[in-house]
C-alpha cells in the first residue's frame, strides 16, 4: 500500500520516508563530527581576539566617555561636569571653527580628490607607461606626512620657491599664501595633492578588473567617453569607490599631523584658523600654556568618533548594490 509523493496534503510511502530518514542520518553522522570540533574550537579561538580588541578598541572608548564627563587635569581627582564638557566645547568659537574645517576638508577636499582620481584613471588607463605613472603619483604616499607637509611650508612660505619665482617672472609683490584667511586653503591643497595617488592607483586597480570587451562593445554601440565612464566604469568598480569613501571619512576626521607640521612651530600652536577636530582635542591637553582640559579634548574626541561611525554607516548604505557579475 502506497500514497503519492507530492505537495497535494498526501503522505509519503514508508519507503520515502526510509529513504529520507536515511540520508539525513548520514548527513549529521557524516557532519557531526566535524560541527561538533569546531564549536568546541570557536571559543579558544574568538576568545583572544575579542579580548585584545575589548582591551585595545572598546576601553579606551568607554574610559574617553567616561573622562568627557568630568573635568580633570591629567592628575588628581576628576570632577563630574555631566555634559557641561560638550555644551562648553559646542560654545568655543575655537571649535566650531575646528569641525567647519573638518568638514570643509571632509566634503569638499573629497569631492577634488575623487575627481582627479577618476579623471587620472581614465587618463592613464590606455596609457602604454601606465605602471611607472602608477607608480609616480603613489609615490606621496610613501613619504611621510610629516615630511611632506614641511616641504610644503617651504614652497608656500614668504621667500619660499613658489615666490621666488613669481618674483622672478615680475610679480613685485606676490600672494601671502600662508595667511591666516589663505592657509587652511593650502593645507587642503596640500593633503589633495598628497591623498589623490593613493586612491587613484586603489580605483585604477580595480578598473583594471573590467574585461576589455564591454569597452569594446560599448565602442561598436557608439558609446563615447562619457557614457563608457558610466555605464561600465562606475557600476563595475562602484564596491571598490565605496571603500575608498570609507578611508577618505576616516583619514579627513583624524587629519592631524599634516597640520601641526606646517602651520605650527616648536614654541606654538598653529592658528585657530587651521584648526581641525583632531587638532582642537589635542590643543585642549597639550597647549603651551593653560591648565589641560581632558575632559574637552575626551568630548571632542567622542563627537568625532559618533560622526565617523554615522558618516560610515551612511556610506555604506548609500554605495549598497547588488553584485554585478563579470
């Protein structure tokens, strides 16, 4: 006596279900063994990393918002303030110039930067030296900011290179390009120039991914340049651009040293003017005079990591795409 096999409400024959209790039985016999080792294995091996990462990423966290709340000096007993640290900070003219700066550099310094990229990798992608250019405009990244940022201060300062040779050409009285109202200006030319290379080659590798028929076909279709660019260049390496606006988020918001560098000197502070958020947290413990402030520099700190964290999740939401096969 049998029943039919099928999604009509009908049961299986005793055989069926023989057949399937079978190969379930041997599929966990087969399985068992194996998921039951790697799950007593998980834990030994999460374990340290989780630790380290809780020792090294979540407390410092957690110690910087709890040392925002308070008002300390670096030594003694820290006083609860509560929030009075952040309404302060949001108060300090200091400041709003600092995050003005910071987004300025963030949006608008990233807009130049993706442009050229984009525009030095359609430039160089056909060209027959495209390794050695690769190479050449990377090479800013290799030197360290520190360094660039000085050779920088050179070029743009009062009787520096720049100058001297507008001098040269008849310019009797060439720009103060180190100016309070011009310096930030160059200091974001400067990280630019520095920052372009570096996404350039990371786009240029992965269009070099995109199979070199799609351009041709586009080209038979009678396509031109612009609609090449986007209608295969950017969808097809749209994972890649939105990892390059993930680093971009989080290298513009920690910018620090590229500044301190050029704009200050070893008895003094860079101006106000070219204040960043990272610079602002650092001023507050480390200026020459002044008694340090760790809980404004602890609240600035906590405000740029919650705009980095809301700035990448928002990111990656946006840049969000089905998988594109090819």
């Amino acid at each position: 006596m049998s029943t039919v096999v099928a999604g009509d409400g009908t049961r299986p024959t005793a055989s069926v279900r023989r057949r399937r209790d079978g190969k379930a039985a041997a599929a966990r016999g087969a399985a068992g063994p194996f998921a039951a080792h790697r799950k007593r294995l998980y834990l030994p091996f999460v374990l340290p990393a989780f630790l380290l990462y809780a020792a090294f990423m979540l407390a410092p966290v957690v110690a910087t918002a709890w040392i925002s709340l308070h008002k300390w000096a670096g030594a003694g007993p820290m006083e609860w303030v509560g929030a009075d640290n952040y309404t302060r900070m949001f108060q300090d003219p200091a400041f709003r110039t600092s995050f003005g700066n910071t987004l300025l550099l963030l949006f608008g310094g990233g807009a130049v930067t993706f442009l050229l990229s984009f525009v030095l990798t359609m430039l160089l992608r056909d060209l027959a030296g495209r390794s050695t250019a690769r190479s050449v405009i990377f090479f800013p990244n290799i030197v360290p900011a520190l360094v660039i940022s000085i050779l920088w201060g050179f070029l743009f300062q009062a009787d520096g290179l720049l100058n001297e040779a507008l001098r040269s050409i008849g310019v009797a009285h060439p720009p103060a390009w180190l100016a309070d109202e011009n310096q930030f200006k160059i200091i974001m030319l400067g990280i630019i120039w520095m920052s372009t290379g570096y996404y350039t080659t990371i786009i240029m590798a992965a269009v070099d991914r995109i199979p070199p028929y799609l351009y041709e076909d586009c080209a038979l279709a009678g396509a031109n340049a612009w609609q090449r660019f986007r209608h295969v260049t950017l969808p097809l390496s749209w994972d890649v651009i939105g990892i390059c606006a993930v680093l971009w988020t989080i290298n513009a918001m920690k910018t620090f040293e590229f500044i301190l560098a050029m704009a200050g000197s070893t008895s003094s502070m860079p101006s106000t003017a070219t204040w960043t958020a990272s610079l602002y947290a650092y001023t507050s413990v480390f200026a020459p005079t002044g008694v340090p402030q760790y809980g404004i520099a602890a609240a600035s700190a906590i405000v740029t990591l919650a705009l980095v964290g809301v700035l990448v999740v928002l990111i990656r939401r946006m840049m969000r795409r089905e998988a594109l096969e090819f």
